[in-house]
C-alpha cells in the first residue's frame, strides 16, 4: 500500500535536530519505508542527517510518502508528531 500525504512544518525552528530525532524514533519499529519531499528533493525520512538536509522551516509544507504493509498507521503516526509539534508545543 502507498500512502500520500502533506503536512505543514508547525515547529517555530522549522525541522531541527529534536523533531528530526523524534520522526527516526517513531519510525523505528515500523515495517514501511517513508519518504519526504521538500522543494523537490526526496529523502528518505529514517535519516536524520537526510531530514536536517532539507532545511524545512516554519510553515513548510511537506509532502510524506509511506510504502508498505502498516502504511497506514504510520501515516497516522506521522501526521499526528507534525500536528503535535514533536512535544515541542
């Protein structure tokens, strides 16, 4: 299954080293791959020197890409840490 969808960078330092940290934790028990695209480049989002690459700040929109058997939970798990703020709120 192939999940597309955008969310919007809320974090007032855009995608820094704690949100990046945060979105490689949560993916780590996950069986899907997940990639984020940002300004046209494509990354694959279990990196954090990948996602600190792309320079994502405030009100940044991103497209997540999820590829997988458990592609939708981890759509929504992602999508709820960007709405959330990573814990930063």
């Amino acid at each position: 299954m192939k999940l597309v969808h955008k969310v919007k960078v809320k974090n007032a330092l855009g995608l820094h080293t704690r949100p990046a940290a945060a979105i490689v934790k949560l993916l780590q028990p996950r069986k899907s791959y997940v990639y984020f695209t940002y300004k046209d480049e494509t990354i694959n989002a279990r990196s954090i020197m990948s996602i600190l690459m792309l320079a994502a700040r405030k009100n940044s929109q991103i497209t997540v890409t999820v590829e997988g058997e458990d592609a939708e939970m981890t759509m929504q798990h992602i999508v709820k840490a960007f709405e959330e703020e990573f814990g930063e709120k």
